[in-house]
C-alpha cells in the first residue's frame, strides 16, 4: 500500500535548523508533485511548501521565504524541508502530500505529520 512517512521533527531553539524528510513508498514517486503542510493547534491548516514532479518548480509562502527549502530526491522516493532561522510561530504538525496521475482523477496521499516545535 501507499505510505508517506515524516521524520526530522522535533525541538528546537529559535533560530535553529531541522531537515524534514518524507519517505514514500507504494507509488511512482517521479510522477507525484509533492507539498509540506503544516498545521497548528487552532489554526488552519496551511501550505508551506512546493515542488513538481521534475524538481525543478517550487512554491514557498509569503511567511517561509529565504529560511526553507523544499527539495527532492527521486532515487530514494524522499522529499525533504530544510528549515533554517526557525521562529516560535513555525511550531506545527509538519504533514507531506503526494498528488500524482491515477486512472480518472488526481490521487492524494497524506503522511501523519512530524512535530516541530521551536521554543527556548
């Protein structure tokens, strides 16, 4: 079956620096265009990042500009966040997502999330 897995979270001070990684398996990663969420306690869930299936087009919000970086890896089916200059209001559930071809419509996969929390 088709399984997202995040790693790399975890606690950290501001101004500090985690590499999130998104494993996937079960599906044709090359062909998938792949996003990172996040979502806080109370608040909307929200994208924070953006890369295509080639690798070559991403998308950041306004908020994550010059601190992350979204990359991809197609030989090890990975794709990975790196967040540098970490601020408080970065803490959140951190959630992949794969959407790729499927027979009719666009399929979507969701990871479980990994935990970021930046506090002193």
């Amino acid at each position: 079956q088709v399984q997202l897995v995040e790693s790399g979270g975890g606690l950290v001070q501001p101004g500090g620096s985690l590499r999130l990684s998104c494993t996937t398996s079960g599906l044709a990663f090359r062909n998938y265009a792949m996003s990172w969420y996040r979502q806080a306690p109370g608040k909307e869930r929200e994208l924070v990042a953006s890369i295509a299936s080639p690798g070559e087009g991403t998308n950041y919000t306004d908020s994550v500009k010059g601190r992350f970086t979204i990359s991809r890896d197609n030989a090890k089916n990975t794709v990975y966040l790196q967040m540098n200059s970490l601020k408080p209001e970065d803490t959140a559930v951190y959630l992949c997502k794969a959407r790729g071809p499927g027979p009719r419509f666009y399929y979507t996969y969701w990871g479980q999330g990994t935990q970021v929390t930046v506090s002193s």
